[in-house]
C-alpha cells in the first residue's frame, strides 16, 4: 500500500547537482517528522513553495540522488505544456488550509 501523506514545504534549496533541474525540499509531515524531496519542480520558484501544502508518497525506499538522500516523493502532474502542477489540497473560501501536515489521503 502507498502511504500518502500532506505535507508543509519548510525549507527549498538549489540542487546544483542534479542532472535535471530540482530543488532540495524540507516537508514537515506532522507525526512523521520532516523528511527531504529531490524534486523537479523548479517551474515553481522557492519563494512560491515556501509553506505550501503538497502530497507526498511517503513509504517508498529512500533515493540517493547525487549524493542527497530523497526520502519522500512529492506528487503533481503536468500541464498541457509539460510543467509539473503540484497536487495540493483545498483551501477553504478565506484561503485558510483544510488539512494539517501528516494527514493520510484517502
């Protein structure tokens, strides 16, 4: 079974190393901890993914990635023009969060 978990990007670092364009990124998952993601989503800049809520995979074997232990894989899908759109969940009508980090979806 894959565990997916919400998680709150905390910390997003360049990752000049890695063969494709990414970020380091620190998600807090609530009861989890904080865990780290290579992730290839630099259509995004790090000030716009500061604080955001994403969806994680969470049980799957931690990647060594140029030398940098990946332990989570943050989830999104592309667009029509091959950028990664991050899934996230809703916000309520005042742009507050629905959910916390470490809450499993379902």
């Amino acid at each position: 079974k894959v565990d997916l978990r919400v998680g709150r990007i905390v910390e997003v670092q360049p990752f000049p190393k890695a063969r494709n364009p990414s970020w380091k990124v620190r998600v807090d998952l609530g009861d989890l901890g904080e865990k780290w993601s290579s992730a290839q989503i630099t259509n995004y800049s790090a000030e716009q993914l500061g604080g955001s809520l994403v969806v994680c995979v969470c049980n799957f074997p931690p990647r060594n990635i140029a030398g940098f232990l990946s332990e989570v894989l943050i989830l999104g899908a592309p667009d029509a023009g091959g950028q990664v759109i991050l899934l996230s969940p809703r916000k309520d009508d005042d742009g507050r969060d629905l959910v916390a980090p470490g809450a499993k979806v379902f």
